[in-house]
C-alpha cells in the first residue's frame, strides 16, 4: 500500500493494539476465575478443571461479572475499532483524531478496572466518556458523508 | 491518505455511522429498560439505581429481550462493518455496493424495531434479508480474492 | 481506490470473508439447535416454531453451548477482523502476514466444530493458537506505531 497514511495512522494501530490486547486480558481474568471459582460450564472442561464441586447451570456471581465486563468490549470497543479506519479516511484534524483514539483507549482501559472492582459511579462515567468520543467521530463521519 | 476513494465509500461512511448510532441507541435502551424495571444485576448499581425492589439474580424479560437484540446486532452488524473497507477495496460494482450498503442499514434498523416491539415474522424476515447482503459481499469477496 | 493493495490483501480478503461464514454458520447451528430442541425464548416465536413444550426460561444445554461458541466468535473473530487491515496497512512481511491469517481462520474452524462437539483439550488449545496469531499482529503493529 503506497499511500499517504492519515497522520493521526500511527496513533490509531498503537491504540487499536492496546485495546485488543486489553480485551483479550478481561477474557482471560474471567476463565482464572472460572476455573479459580470452579464454576464451569461445559460438562467436558470438568474433569480437567474442577476438583469437587457438581457440575453448575447457574453462573457464578464474579464469573458472571466477569462476562458482562468483557460483553460490553464487544459492545463498545469492537463498534470504534470498526469504524476507526473509515473514520481516519475522511481526512479529519489529526490532533482531533489522535485525541479521540487516546482518550477512549484510556476510558476503557480505566472502566474495565472498576467494572472488575465494581466501583461506581466511575465505571459509567468512563462509560459514557468513552461513547463521547465515539458519537464525536460519528458526528464528523455523517457530516462528512453528507458533503461528499 | 491521498488516494482515490471508491465512489460508494462515503455511502459506506453514513451507514457505518448510522449503524453504530442504532446499536448505541439499542443498547440504552435496555439500560433504560434495566433502570425502569429495577432488573439490575451488578449489587454496586443497586443502591444508585432501585427503589425497593431486592437484587435480583435473574433477568427481567424485558432486559433479556433487549440484551438479545443488542446482541443480535454484535452478531449482525460488527461483521458487516468489518468486512465493509475490504470489500470496498476489492472495488466492486458501486451501485451494487451502495445498495447493498444501505439495503443492510434499512433491514437492521427495521430488525430492532421488530426486535424490541417482538413482531413476526418481520423480525425474522429483517434478518435472513440483511444477513443476505452480507453473503452477496462475501460471494463477492471471495471470487475476487481467488482471481487475484 | 487506486493504490498498491499490499501482496497479502488477498489472503485477507479471503479469510474474512471465511470468517464471517464460519460465524454465520455457527449462529444458524444455534437457531437451528433452538427450533430442534424446542428451547425458544421470545414469547412471539412459539407459537410459530413450538409444538407442545411450554415457554421456556432457562436455556436448553445444547443451545447455551451454540450460543457460547458463537459469543467465542465475537470475542475472537471480531477483533482479528478489525485489526487486519490496519495490520496491513503497517506493511508485514507478506509470508508472515498470509501465514497469520490462514494459520488464524484454521484454527478458528477447527475451533467451532471442537467446541460444538465438547471436544477437550482440542478445543482450549486451538482457542490459544488463534489468539497467538492475533498477539503476533499486535506486537508487530505496537513495535511498528512506536517506530514511526
């Protein structure tokens, strides 16, 4: 690809590796705990995973938190990786940008940590900041296509 | 990046747009819904968010509802938002690509309205059409990519 | 779009579009599982698909199984395909590149029948290899943001 890259290019694939990366580490710390709690629920991983307990249908409550902690990555960080490179290809403000990759990277790498501890208000106010930057990037998106 | 774009990219860059605006709005909506039925599963939310109502360890039906149309769009539309720069790279027809683009964007909005209302079979219907265009892109994707 | 697509866009392009089959058929397979078993969750779909089984509320093993393989996609396909192209666009070694993606959907398939069968140590160890490849890709393009 011999292209001029989006200045802003570089910035976008450290915070786009950051936050696979992070996705990646909430999914093992749930399956620790899975395996910690003893609470698995397929009948094959028993016997490689499980010392005494039966076998459970219900969720453990950590595990459970656990999953809906990496549930709303798929929900929140999977949309911006996914309209990051369309985003950076209609040409916005570099600083703009690299502002908006930063800060919602930082956003969900803080709300991941308090959603595991459960501390609020701080997990929905890195949250909601974390959309703001996405609605931003939507707002130049459809502005842009719209003048094109 | 100074380079031509494809003439349905800035089609692609609306609806990517519109897209992750409906599964935000989608999402909130089953926030709100977990709010307004006091369905809240994490104990910190608990003492913020409900009246009287004590923790429940199930989901409300209705929050489950909204939970499985949010999820739908995870399974739906994350995929097509993923493969649609590629596909746009492999240059396809533009007034096929524009329409399918948009024919997806209508079917999933149309897909959560009959979702959250549980209409059949025009929920059903909504997804087999827009999970149509994204084999149409695939078939595509796929015969250009073996002939290169 | 007329720029030199990088040697192993193709490969990509091919094993996305792989990808978002596999998933597609996979989530079939539990809609599919859902009808057979008769474990079907919105009101409005029983009376279309149910013959005489009351209304559930808890999910039917076989289907929580289907729906745990499908959400493995999304945590793992999902992330793979957002980064691809960006990955790309960081100029790899076009062996290690197309070496990486056919290595990464393998395994992925591999992944989905292991898991649909409840076949173990399989399925966890084709689970690590796939994320292996993803990790690769993130060093490179970490290592690669800090050096431009």
């Amino acid at each position: 690809m011999e292209f001029n890259l989006h200045p802003a290019f570089d910035v976008f694939v450290i915070c786009a590796a950051l936050l696979v990366l992070k996705m990646i580490v909430v999914g093992h710390f749930t399956g620790f705990l899975r395996i910690k709690r003893e609470a698995i629920l397929n009948p094959e991983d028993v016997e490689a995973f499980r010392s005494s307990k039966p076998e459970s249908v219900e969720e453990d409550p950590e595990v459970a938190r656990g999953l809906r902690a990496h549930r709303n990555d798929l929900e929140s960080t999977l949309p911006f990786l996914a309209i990051g490179l369309p985003y950076l290809m209609t040409n916005p403000s570099a600083s703009i940008a690299s502002g908006l990759f930063i800060g919602f990277t930082l956003l969900r790498v803080l709300f991941s940590v308090f959603y595991l501890l459960g501390v609020q208000p701080w997990r929905s106010l890195s949250f909601v900041l974390g959309e703001l930057c996405v609605l931003v990037m939507l707002g130049q998106m459809v502005l842009w296509g719209f003048s094109h």
